[in-house]
C-alpha cells in the first residue's frame, strides 16, 4: 500500500514547468543577433535509484527528465540580413512539460551545458 502511494504521490510532487529562458539567435551573414524569450520545460523530477537493478525489473527503473508535453514553435525575423539570406528562426515553446523519458527528437537530451548562448554582435530583444 505505501509504495502505491509514493509511486502515485512521486509524480504529483515533482516540480517539472514552463520555465522562462533566453535564447541568442546569430547568422554570420546577419548584422544583429536576436535575443528571443521563450519558454522551456525546466525542473524536477521523481527518478528510482538503479543501485538495486539486478532485483528489479527494467520498466521500475526509470530515470525521467523534464520535458515537453505539448509544444508550439514560432518564428521570428532576425534584422540586418541581406536579401540572399533566409532571416527567420523558428524556436520551441513550451505550453505545458510532463516527467517522462527524454525524447530526443525534439529535446536535447544530454545534461551538459554548452556556453554559446551568448552574442558576439548587437543585439536586439524579440518579445514574442
């Protein structure tokens, strides 16, 4: 009875939400780059340690990220490009997150934080 309720009871306590976060757009044809709000999935979620795997089954060992649930994607105009250059960038919103397994054909599924969200050349502010 008390492992059903921290199974049912561990999904409802995670913290996984929209999150806000900023993301820098750059072309190398483009004079600007395009710092674009948005919002991501972002937070906690209830894993199972794996330290007993061999008694457990695979299906109970579950590690789950925070993800996306449902998603939008929107599009905005970088300024300062020439003519012979396509200026749009479309970029993810996300509208509601869930736990679950990290999908990664629309997530990024790796844990390591890159250092290029940045600009290198003026920058404008996009408020979608």
């Amino acid at each position: 009875m008390s492992l059903l309720f921290g199974l049912a009871f561990g999904q409802t306590a995670s913290l996984c939400a929209p999150s806000e976060y900023t993301i820098h757009v750059e072309k190398r044809e483009c004079a600007y780059c395009l710092a674009i709000n948005t919002t991501i999935c972002a937070g906690f979620c209830m894993t199972r340690d794996s330290n007993g795997k061999k008694l457990l089954l695979k299906s109970a060992l579950s590690q789950n990220v925070c993800t996306y649930k449902e998603m939008l994607y929107q599009t905005a105009l970088i300024p300062g490009c020439p003519h012979h250059t396509i200026p749009y960038y479309s970029y993810p919103v996300a509208v509601s997150c869930k736990c679950g397994k990290c999908n990664t054909d629309y997530s990024d599924c790796v844990h390591e934080k890159v250092r290029t969200n940045y600009c290198t050349k003026p920058q404008k502010l996009c408020n979608m």
